[in-house]
C-alpha cells in the first residue's frame, strides 16, 4: 500500500534539527545547545489563568478564528509595539502557533508552479509546505550580506510566477534582524507588484539594538502582506502552541477557511492563557530579553577569542557561526564536536544548502550551561586550527 502515498509528503524530510537531536540522544554527558526555545518556565501568571481556565470549565470548542477577546488583545499588543492595525473581528486569526499560520497562510496562497522567494540559510518549516502545495522555492544567497536580503537581491528573482516573498526576520537561525530602511526599500520594490509578503515575527520582541519593524505597518503592503506573531517565543510558550496570523479581510476571510478545515481552534485553555500574557504586562519579556541579551553577548565574546567567525546577532537566541575555515562539512563539525568534546549544536545544513558550512548554536540556557558547553569547546576548536594551519586535518 507505501505506494499509494502521495509523493510529495514521500519526499519529505524530518527536520534536521530533530534528526541531530536523535542521533545526540545516543550519547551521554553531552551539554546540548541545540534547542530553540525558552529554557524560562512559563510566567506564573500565565499557567495561572490556563488553570482557572480548567477550573472554571472553558474547555471547549472557541470561535474558529479564537476567542474575540483574544484577537482584541493580539489586535493592541500589535498596534502598539509595531503600529500594524488588524481589525480583530475579521483580520486576525489565533492559530497552533505560528507554524500552523504559515501553513494556512502558504496552503491559501500557493498553487502549482508558483514561486517563493526566501532568503537562505533559512528557517526549516517553509519549504516542506511550499513544496506540499506544488509550489516552488527560490532561495536568495544572504550568507556574503550578513544575512539579510535587500531589495536588490529580491529584484533579481521576480518572475512572473513569484507569488510571494518570505521575510523571517528576526531570523532563526542567524540572528539577522532586517533594519527598517531595508524594509521600506522592499515595499518600494513590491508597491507595484501583485506579490504577497509573508512576515514571520514570531522573533520581534527578541531584538537587541533596534525595535523589530513591520512591513505590514507601510501604508500600501498592509493589502498584501500576511503578518505571523506569536507567544511562543516571547513568552516562553512553546507548549501552549498559540500564534497570531493575520492579514486584511479579503485574505483572511480565505486563511480562515484552511484553519477551521485543519484544527478548528487552538486549545481554550491555551487561549485563557494567552488572554492573560497580553492583558497584563508583567515586564516578563523584558526580563528574559535581557538575560538573552547577556548570553548572546558572552557567546558572541568566547567564539570570537577562540577565533570563529560569527556575524554578532542582532535578535532571537540563536549564533550562526561559519565553520568553513576547518574543512569539514557542518555534519562533520557538529558530529566530532559531540564526540570529542561532547558539546550538540545543529549543524547547518539543516537551515537549506545555504547553511552549509555553518553550525546553529542556540544561546537559550543557562550561562551556566553556556560556560560549560563552550569551555569544552575551545580546545577543540582549537585543534583542529591547528591541523588547519599545518596543512591537514588528522
Ligand atoms: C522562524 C520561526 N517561525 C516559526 C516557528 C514556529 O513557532 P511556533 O512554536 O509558534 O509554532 C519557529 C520555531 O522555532 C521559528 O523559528
């Protein structure tokens, strides 16, 4: 019966990211950096109201585009941190987080044949679902432009089949944060141009030396532009799987549609909960910003003594080092690094072809763990520069 499969899902792969996870588990006293989430509990007062939320009983079905209150909520949280004004009645949907808003925002928009330009290396869950929908990925090289995209460089991949253009910054895996000149450049490019935008911001409270800037916010990309946000990262709620997917009516109407046929709603307590992170602003994200902050800095810091390349992040939680000057495949790095210091990070290749020859190490632990992973890793680094500058690795 295997081949009555579609295809398509065949030819899928398990992220790379959970492939290395796997072949990590295998080993034992490792420090692993590999994960992109909050190591932070999420804040009490947020697992709070999802048990008054059980307690109360508001266990069941929600509207399908999430408790009004909710999208009124998301609605003010981005007015006022990036001036995007979505109606919440029509124009916002709450989502399983922001990765089922891009698969109800790409299945809506996307048929046989049609382009999708992205910057690469890139984060991993775009292209599965493009390509799902028939559609086709066409990657920007960023890796000589500290990995971000101008307008320049979209310029030069607009066909007449481009139907859309990914902007996921801040950006997992590099840190990247596109600044907001960069931004309006795009729209100029785009204003005359039936291509849409899809913005994923589920980074944009993790910036570091400038606010996140929203392309949505220009007057004249708001009609084309499809908005993603989310608690997961900003407010350490992963597990809660709540996302924010919004676009103008005429778009939402149709995203709507996918969603309900996909997942209905996403959990009532979760939303419960998610009411409660926006209605009351316990300066929780601002806290865990710092610490972020704290250790991209330390990271950044020990990396660059020991003589790795590393574009500083400007946002989220991750560092992109290149590991090109050693000779060896990011696989390659990632594996001896586990074996012989046993130190995970992912190896780059699991961010598109253009992450080859780059490891994502996630800045997301304690600086304890920090410490630790990479006092293990100097001296490894350091050998293999070694055998680098002696003309061969052993
Ligand atoms: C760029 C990017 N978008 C979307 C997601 C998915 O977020 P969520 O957990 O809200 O589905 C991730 C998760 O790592 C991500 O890095």
């Amino acid at each position: 019966m295997e081949h009555l499969i579609h295809q398509r899902v065949k030819d899928m792969q398990i992220t790379g990211i959970r492939r290395f996870s796997d072949v990590v588990a295998r080993y034992q006293d490792v420090v692993s950096l590999t994960i992109g989430e909050p190591d932070f509990p999420t804040p009490d007062y947020i697992r709070q109201a999802g048990e008054l939320a059980i307690r109360q009983n508001k266990t069941g079905y929600t509207h399908i585009a999430g408790l009004l209150e909710l999208r009124e909520a998301a609605g003010r949280f981005l007015e006022k941190q990036y001036g995007l004004t979505y109606d919440p009645v029509d124009e916002i949907i709450i989502t399983n987080g922001a990765t089922e808003a891009i698969a109800a925002a790409m299945r809506t928009i996307l048929d046989e044949g049609a382009e999708v330009i992205l910057p690469g290396p890139v984060y991993s869950g775009y292209e599965p679902v493009i390509s799902l929908c028939g559609a086709v990925p066409v990657y920007i090289d960023t890796r000589d432009t500290d990995f971000l995209i101008t307008a320049d460089m979209i310029q030069a991949k607009i066909t007449d089949k481009t139907r859309c253009i990914v902007l996921p910054y801040p950006s997992n895996p590099t840190g990247a944060v596109l600044d907001e000149q960069a931004v309006r450049e795009i729209a100029e490019l785009l204003s005359d141009k039936d291509i849409f935008v899809l913005s994923d911001e589920i980074y944009s409270e993790l910036t570091y030396e400038k606010n996140h800037f929203s392309i949505g916010a220009i007057p004249g990309m708001r009609d084309k532009t499809i908005t993603i946000n989310g608690l997961s990262k900003s407010h350490a709620m992963t597990g809660w799987r709540i996302g924010f997917l919004c676009g103008p009516a005429y778009l939402a109407k149709e995203m709507l549609k996918v969603h309900q046929y996909n997942v209905i709603c996403p959990s009532a307590v979760s939303q419960y909960a998610a009411l409660a992170a926006l209605q009351v602003d316990h300066g929780c994200t601002v806290a865990m910003k710092a610490a972020y902050r704290k250790r991209r800095d330390y990271v950044y810091d020990r990396l660059t003594a020991m003589g790795m390349e590393v574009v500083k992040p400007a946002g989220t939680f991750y560092m992109f080092p290149s590991i090109r000057k050693f000779q060896l495949s990011s696989q390659q790095f990632a594996l001896q690094l586990l074996e012989q210091a046993k130190v995970a990070v992912v190896p780059g290749d699991a961010f598109s072809e253009m992450g080859e020859g780059y490891i994502r190490i996630s800045c997301s632990y304690s600086m304890e763990k920090l410490e630790t992973a990479l006092n293990r890793m100097e001296p490894f680094v350091q050998r293999l520069t070694e055998s680098v500058e002696q003309g061969g690795l052993q």
